[in-house]
C-alpha cells in the first residue's frame, strides 16, 4: 500500500483507526507476521504510534533504510519470542546488530533468543520475528557449541529475512 489518508474533514472520527485495525486484522489472517510503515508526514508518527506501531530498535543506518528516509516504525501481527537477557543452556540465536568479524567477535550479543520446540519437531513453540540487516551475524549454538555462525543472508533455508528476521522452525 503505497499511501493511508483520511480526507481532513473526516479525520478525528476514528476512520483511520477502523481501518488500520481491519487491515491489520485482515494481513494477520493471511499469515503476515510483520508490517512495517513510513511516516509521512512526520506528524503521523503519534497516531501510528497509538495504533501499536513501534520504532526499529537500531539507528536507521543499521537497516535497508538510509538515515534520511522519515521514520519508519513497524508491528508485529502475532504471537513472538520475545528477547531475553538471560542465555540458558540449550538451544540458542544470537543477533548481533553488525557485520559479521568487523566489530563482533569480543561483544556480546545485542540480542538473544532461548528456543523452545514443539514436542517430536524442530518448529519453535513461537517464532522469532525481529527487525534486522541481512548483513548482521546470526548464531545457532546448542549447549555452547555453535551449529552455524555468518551473516544473516547465508542461512537462507533456514531463515526469511528482509528488513526482519523470521525464524519459526530449524
């Protein structure tokens, strides 16, 4: 969708709030996880913002999106891993919010997922849904030995990526 607007004698009314909400309801029951948006003008921001609509964690420079676009925000549409701040044993992805062996090899993590799976499969219980650079490091470790460590675009049969990576089964 290139452009949402409510004509301004109508605006105030909760239209747009109406119709956000259908779409994104609508997006949801088609199996999209995640919808990301450009603020246009600047000024949409609160009300995108009120509608559930988040900024991407990392400066904008981090992502596909140069630094002079507007400000983009996005929402997930499901049920997510949440991030943890605390690495249990097991099975573990860890993203770090750059290249691969530039800066990352004596850093820890900027984030950090602990995997659950459903019984007798590798799908995860929840999958991951987090906004990243198909450039970032990405590693598959399970009690402490790592499975696959490189940048995010290598895992390709394993991960959808774009702006955001999405992980539901390994």
């Amino acid at each position: 969708m290139e452009i949402a607007e409510v004509k301004p004698t109508h605006r105030k009314k909760g239209i747009g709030k109406i119709l956000t909400s259908h779409l994104l309801k609508f997006l949801a029951e088609k199996g999209i996880c995640v919808v990301d948006l450009q603020c246009s003008p600047d000024s949409s921001e609160p009300i995108w913002k009120l509608l559930g609509f988040v900024e991407f964690p990392d400066p904008p420079e981090h992502y596909k999106f140069s630094s002079e676009d507007n400000k983009k925000l996005y929402s997930i549409l499901t049920d997510h891993l949440p991030t943890s701040s605390v690495q249990r044993t097991g099975e573990v992805i860890e993203l770090w919010n750059n290249e691969p062996y530039k800066t990352t090899n004596n850093i820890p993590p900027a984030y950090v997922w602990n995997l659950e799976f459903k019984d007798g499969t590798r799908k995860l219980t929840t999958p991951i849904i987090h906004p990243a650079h198909y450039k970032w490091r990405l590693r598959w470790s399970l009690n402490g030995k790592t499975i696959r460590d490189d940048k995010i675009k290598r895992f390709k049969t394993e991960i959808d990526f774009g702006t955001f990576i999405i992980i539901d089964e390994l």
